[in-house]
C-alpha cells in the first residue's frame, strides 16, 4: 500500500499537461477498445493508438531507466503496427 501511494504522489507531482495526457490516452484506449465499439476498425485502430501515445508518454518520462523505457517504446511500436494493420 506505500508503494501505490507513494506512485500516486509521484503522479500527481507531474506538470497538468502530462497528467492530461496520460489519463486521456489511457481512457480512450480503454474506451475505444470495448465491445460497444468492436465491430469499427476506425475506433479499434483509434484505441491502438491511443495505447502507443500513453507507452510513448511514459517511456519518455522513465528514460532514466533504459531497459523500462526501450521496453515501453517497442511496445508503443507494436500498437502503432498493429494499429495500421487494423485498418487495411
């Protein structure tokens, strides 16, 4: 439990800009990718990469940790790959 909320508080620490964008990108990716949607690949390419930019966002900002953040990048990678390929 310190743990979660010593993350919280590290969060919250962040510029409004930075928690906006994570919380956006992560509430469309989970918004989007629900079966209300499912049967659009639009939305379900909108979720792809709504993923990709909240993996980009966090990597950036855990650059201090190489092995974290090239793993956070190639997962953005991956949603942004699959992302195109939903569509066509």
């Amino acid at each position: 439990m310190q743990r979660i909320k010593f993350m919280v508080q590290l969060f919250l620490k962040e510029p409004l800009w930075f928690r906006l964008l994570i919380s956006i990108s992560f509430l469309f990716s989970v918004i989007f990718s629900s079966s209300y949607f499912s049967d659009t690949s639009f939305y379900e390419s909108l979720s792809k990469l709504a993923a990709a930019l909240f993996f980009t966002a966090i990597g950036i900002k855990l650059k201090m940790n190489r092995f974290l953040s090239i793993l956070l990048f190639t997962a953005a990678a991956i949603c942004i790959y699959l992302s195109i390929q939903s569509l066509s």
